[in-house]
C-alpha cells in the first residue's frame, strides 16, 4: 500500500507539467476590467485556486489567484464566478443544535446555466456538491440539502431547499408543482432554472462543463517481458540470479473521466503471463537451476495523459494480484519448489498513444517477495520484471 501512495501522488505531482492547451478566454479583475488573452483550460473537477494565464498565446504565462478574479469564461465551454459563500461543516457538535455550522469562504463557482436566474455548482474538498442561484438582482441563494453527524454519529438530513426557491423564484406561471417533484441532482436542477427563465420570457445558455460522458475502451494487447529471478539463503551464503524472457497476453479496460480535459482514467486489465529462465551453473548446483512462471493476474490501476499536438505520453500506475499461478524453481541438487503463495505486486509504465488508438508502453515491476507454500530450501525469492507492450482500442 506504501507503493502504491507514494507512486500515486508521483503521477499527481508529475501532472503539473502535463502540456495544457490554451483557449481563448477572458477574466475580469476585481476592479471590474476585463482582460482578454488565452487561459489555460483545465476542466476543474474542483473550484479552481487559481488560474494560468496568457495575454497573447506566444506571450509569458501569469497565474492569477481566485481571490484576483471576478469572473472568468474559456470560449463559451465555460464560465465562473467568484462569490463570498458559506461552506457547511457536516459533523455536528452539541453547541450546533441539529443545526449546521458555516464557514464563510471566497470561492469560483461553477455556472451551469445563464439567464434572468443563474445556477451554480460547487464541489468541495471532500467532493460534497452544493448548488446555488443567482437572481437578476445578483442575490445568491445556496441551495441546502445535505446529510449531517448528530453527536450521537447518527445522521440526519439538513434540507431547505424547495422552501427557499418556493421564495426566492417568483412567476405568476411558474407552477409549485414542480417544486414539489424536484430532486436535488443538477439536470434536474438546470431544468427548473430553465423553466424559470422560461416564464421570464428570457433564454437560458447552458454550460455542460462536466457533463461530458465517461468513455470506455477495450484495448487487447501483447507484451515482452524481461524477469529477473532472485534467490538468496544467507545461511549458506548462496545468492543467486536468472533472468529469462517471456510474454504477456492482455485485455485492458479503460474508463476515462471526464473532467481535467480527459487527462485521469481507471484500468482494469486481466492478462496472462509467462517465462522461463535457466541458469547453467550455480553454487551447490552445479547441472544449473531453472524457474518457469505462468499465470493468470487481474490488475487495477490509473493512467494520467500528458497532452501534446500529435501524440499523447502517458504514465501508468497498477497494481497486480495473480488469480492463478504454475510456479516451479527445479534446482539440480536442492529439493524443488512447486508451489507458491500468490503474492500482488505493482508497476509502473510510462507509454506513447499514436493515433488515439495504438498504445506503446513500457512498464516496470516492483520487486516482490514470493514465498514457496513449504519453504524446504529456506530460500528467499524475488521476482522483477520490465515489459514492453503494444495495444490497439478496438473501440
């Protein structure tokens, strides 16, 4: 687990110098100036901390906190605005009264639709959604529906929501049954603001930031491996190593999400591998050891692309459990093993997508400890790997 979050938060960390491109936008200061030029389109999931910013797409790169900015669109895709609101603190203490605490904050929200009332969205830290509605006056209103911890660790529902649009949305044809069957998601939300402003006689411009769809694709794909076998008994001072090639046969199941400009996605691979290794001549095994290894594993891991015009470098995080394993070190003198514990392991690969669907990558194996089901020799076993694999997305 150590490895896997400390190779986690290298991906992240080494995001940051993933190739963005700029769009054309603009940001308002908050002396109210506008500043036209070209930002740097990250797809917040997030309300943004900051944004990158360039007067003229060849010229020096500015970054501009929140708390500098008024508002600030990309071309129509996007739009934010920076409001003063109060965050809520979902676990309660018994000073609370069952009702919740609030921290006020300066923060860019998320406009999903535009018109003579405005929605809004933000997501936290803890990835808890709140929405919110701007009239035509500029008055905000933060829609309340969430779940709270009662001292006693019991969870209740914290919800004001119908109530305050019921007061705060006025139209002679706007009907309160449709207050009455509304749930707290954002479609349904962005319908009732649009049948709102719809009753104002005023059109709504809508801004389907993250209502991108998450795409899936199947990868099959064929590898050559590189292992490198370890065995070592300090006991009688034996230590000893076989390398050997093999091959891999896999299918990679991809979901990309659709936030961060398509950068994150989700792997799950089940693969088969296999290889053989023979040493010659050993110490105290002097006709030579071999080891042969197949097996049938299931691996889960995150990618992260770094975009760039013509190709897309990516790196590759995974982890490894062997569902099935026919494991044998035959040893011309000592007494053999044939059966081991199936131990998971990780890796991690760094490729080139060509094309949008041919994948090239090449992916290294930690080293992991195997331990023989009956340890007979008192061997310490370790096993490396570095595989070159190519894919092609069907679909």
């Amino acid at each position: 687990m150590k490895q896997i979050t400390l190779v986690f938060l290298f991906l992240v960390s080494f995001s940051c110098s993933a190739q963005v491109l700029f769009e054309k936008g603009y940001y308002i200061n908050m002396d109210g100036e506008k500043n036209e030029g070209f930002i740097k389109n990250e797809e917040w999931l997030k309300a943004p901390k900051s944004i990158s910013y360039k007067k003229e797409i060849d010229s020096k790169e500015f970054k501009i906190l929140n708390t500098e900015i008024k508002e600030f669109g990309i071309d129509g895709s996007l739009k934010y605005k920076n409001f003063l609101v109060k965050i809520y603190n979902p676990n309660l203490t018994e000073a609370d009264k069952r009702k919740p605490s609030f921290t006020e904050v300066e923060i860019l929200l998320n406009k999903l639709v535009e018109g003579e009332a405005n929605l809004y969205v933000y997501i936290g830290s803890k990835m808890n959604t709140s929405y919110f509605v701007e009239n035509n006056n500029g008055d905000l209103l933060q829609l309340l529906n969430f779940r709270v911890k009662l001292p006693n660790n019991k969870l209740t529902l914290y919800s004001t929501y119908k109530k305050d649009l019921q007061l705060f949305l006025k139209c002679d044809k706007f009907i309160d049954d449709k207050l009455e069957t509304l749930s707290y998601k954002k479609k349904k939300l962005m319908n009732l603001i649009t049948s709102y402003n719809t009753c104002k006689n005023n059109e709504s411009k809508f801004f389907s930031l993250n209502s991108k769809k998450i795409i899936f694709n199947f990868i099959p794909k064929i590898g050559l491996s590189y292992n490198l076998f370890s065995l070592k008994n300090d006991a009688i001072k034996f230590n000893e190593s076989i390398n050997g090639f093999g091959y891999s046969v896999a299918s990679e199941f991809e979901i990309i999400f659709p936030f961060n400009k398509r950068k994150w996605s989700f792997l799950i691979e089940p693969a088969y591998i296999s290889y053989e290794g023979e040493l010659e001549s050993a110490k105290f095994n002097s006709e030579g050891i071999s080891v042969s290894d197949s097996r049938f594993k299931l691996g889960l891991g995150l990618r992260h692309y770094f975009l760039m015009k013509n190709y897309q470098l990516y790196a590759t995080g995974k982890f490894s459990r062997p569902l099935s394993s026919q494991k044998s070190v035959e040893f011309s003198e000592f007494e053999n093993e044939n059966e081991f514990d199936l131990v998971g392991f990780f890796s991690l690969g760094f490729g080139v997508r060509l094309q949008g669907r041919i994948y090239t990558e090449l992916s290294i194996g930690f080293p992991v400890i195997e331990v023989p089901a009956d340890n007979r020799t008192n061997m310490n076993y370790s096993t490396s790997s570095a595989t070159i694999t190519i894919g092609y997305k069907l679909f």
